[in-house]
C-alpha cells in the first residue's frame, strides 16, 4: 500500500512539473524558452542603439534576434521606421 501512495505521489509531482511548461510565457508575440531575458535584453539593445532595420537584429541568440525584431516591428507599426534608410534628403539623380 506504502508503495502505491509513494508511486501516486511520484506522478503527482512528476505532472505538477509539467504545467509550467505548457504555459510558456511570450514576449510581445514571441515564445520564451526560459524567462524572457535574451528577448529583453534584445529589445533593449535595439531601442538604446535606434534599430530600425531587421536585418541589424542578426546576433548569435535567436532569443535576442526576436526582441531586436519585436523593436523594429514596433518602430515600424508606429511609423517611426523610414521608408527608405539610404534616403537623407539629398538625392544626386
């Protein structure tokens, strides 16, 4: 009887573990595998440094990528991302 209480216990916490992992958090629109921090430090880097290309969001962390890519999409949806970035007024044509 003890071994099927300590079993039913097992698989109690053994299922207890597993919720957290279905309810993953997200960091405006993109999955976290852990606790946001690479998607947050990405953001952060391109809002410090003014990012407005995606292609500037091409780093060594997927994590950090997307949070670089989630500050450019939100410049771009705010309009405050240019048209064209190699237009500075002056055109030679």
């Amino acid at each position: 009887m003890i071994r099927i209480l300590a079993a039913v216990g097992a698989l109690t916490l053994v299922g207890s573990l597993a919720i957290p992992a279905a309810a993953q958090e997200t960091f405006r629109g993109y999955e976290c595998t852990d606790d946001c921090s690479g998607h947050e430090a990405g953001y952060d880097w391109a809002a410090r440094n003014d990012i407005t290309d995606e292609r500037d969001c091409d780093g060594d962390s997927q994590s950090f990528n997307e949070g670089c890519q989630a500050y450019v999409d939100e410049q771009d949806a705010a309009g405050n991302r240019p048209d064209d970035e190699n237009d500075d007024g002056d055109n030679d044509e």
